[in-house]
C-alpha cells in the first residue's frame, strides 16, 4: 500500500496506534508499504502511545519505504514508539527524504526512537539517509548552510531492562548535515543512541567502513559552542556493542578557540552499570 499523509501535530501519525480499555493493539503488521507526505509533509509516520498495563506490542514494521516527515522548529520522526509499547520488531525499513530540509529555527530529526519503558524491541536491517530507499540517490540534506542549533539521531533507544534490545545491521549514511550549536556538552550529531536499558548493538554502520564523506558535516563558525559528533553513544545499564563500523565523516567549519573545537567519538559508552557491558571487535 501507499500510505499519504499531512498531519503535522505531534501526537498523531501518517499510521497510529493508540491507547486501550482491554488489552493493547497488538499482532500488527505494516510490510512493503510506502509511508510519505500527502499534500504537505507529516511530522509523524509511524506513532504509537499506548497504555500502561495494556500496552501496544508484537507489532511489526517491515520492509517499508517511510519517507518526507518533516516540520520546521518540530522533531520530525520517521517511526516513534512513545510510553504503553514492549515487543514490537523494526526491520528493513528506509528512512529518506526526497528534497533538501531547510529549516528555519532548531529542528531535530529523528528516523527511529524508542522512547519508553518496555522490553524487548528488535531493530535490524534498517537504513537511514539518502533521497531514495537502503540510503540510495543523493545525500540526506539536513540545514547543508548550518544556520540553526538543530539534531539528528538516526536510531534513538531508551528502553527497559528485563529484557534485551537488539539494534543490529542497520545503517546510518549518506547524510548533509548542518548545525550551528549553542548547547554545552551535548552531541548535535548521533548516528545511534541507546540512551538507557539493556541492549545488544552489533554489526551496524555509522557513515562507511572505507572512503571519505559518507555523512558530511558543517558546523557555522558562529558556533558559541564545540561541536559533537557521535557514531554509537551508549549509557545503557547492560549488554553489547560489538562489531560495529563508524567512518567516512568529513566535518569543516567550526571555532577554532580551544573550547569550541570539533569532536568525533566513534564510540562512546558510559554511564552506571548493573551487570557487565562488553565492547569488541
């Protein structure tokens, strides 16, 4: 199916799952479809805010092109599980947009976030960036002047820990991106996060293993702020990450002052853990 949607609130979706009086919406599946804009384009694509205690899960999101979400000064999400979800899988979904974004105030765009409490998410196979599917055509262009304080997070997870999340084989690449930051200490660039829970993140590409400028970064040199740029950013409690590649970054502009210069971590774990945490190969 071709999915058109215009719906630029933030608590709805192109495709929503809702909350429940009995039990959650649960066992559905979206596969090979198209999720894009209608006659404008939509904040939301993919939306799901259930109930707690009866949350929405075993939900499947397969193999879908979801593309053209965007609004200016908002959080644009290709897919966003939000609170009263567990279980739900995420696979061999492309997460593009076929024209330049050009904002005009901070934005922060997201392909994937998992934002919630629950368990057991599988997110494999996916890719985000490009103009058309599996980060093909020319490059993601995100703000390419650097004239607002704007974020991009390709796959965000903070989930639960009673039970693994994994995050593996997908890619992050072929991306124009640009920011003039103001925000202390903070990253305006993640390829993935895994913001809290137990999580196995493994075989995933961040940009390209060989070669130069398979995400593009420009930093205004208005910038009051150093620059952060982050490949895999973790500060789950337990888990993995393991055999993953971040590479082919090319960053310009910027402060030149000691205090505003730019920063690349590939990998950056941290935080407190509550079982041991392996990092490898």
């Amino acid at each position: 199916c071709t999915l058109k949607g215009a719906n630029n609130v933030t608590g709805d979706g192109v495709v929503g799952f809702g909350t429940a009086s009995l039990t959650g919406n649960n066992y559905n599946t979206i596969d090979h479809c198209d999720i894009r804009d209608g006659a404008t384009t939509p904040v939301f694509m993919v939306y799901s805010a259930g109930t707690t205690g009866k949350e929405n899960s075993f939900n499947t999101i397969s193999n879908c092109n979801i593309y053209n979400f965007w609004l200016s000064g908002s959080s644009p999400l290709g897919i966003y599980l939000s609170s009263g979800n567990t279980d739900w899988t995420i696979t061999g979904n492309s997460f593009y947009q076929t024209s330049s974004r050009t904002p005009t105030s901070a934005t922060a765009i997201y392909g994937i976030a998992i934002i919630n409490s629950g368990n057991n998410y599988v997110v494999t196979g996916n890719y985000v960036g490009g103009s058309t599917a599996s980060c093909g055509g020319s490059a993601l262009s995100f703000d390419a002047g650097a004239n607002y304080d704007n974020n991009f997070y390709g796959i965000y997870v903070s989930s639960g820990t009673t039970g693994a999340c994994t995050i593996q084989n997908n890619t992050v690449s072929n991306i124009t991106f640009g920011a003039k930051t103001a925000t202390a200490n903070s990253y305006s660039f993640l390829g993935i996060v895994v913001d809290a829970g137990y999580l196995n993140v493994s075989n995933n590409t961040v940009g390209a293993a060989t070669g130069t400028g398979a995400i593009t970064i420009a930093v205004a040199t208005t910038s009051t702020r150093g620059f952060a740029i982050g490949g895999i950013y973790s500060t789950a409690t337990s888990g993995s990450v393991t055999k993953n590649n971040v590479g082919s970054i090319s960053v310009s502009g910027g402060r030149s002052s000691a205090l505003l210069l730019n920063v690349i971590n590939g990998l950056d774990c941290h935080g407190t853990l509550s079982a041991d945490f392996t990092i490898s190969d």
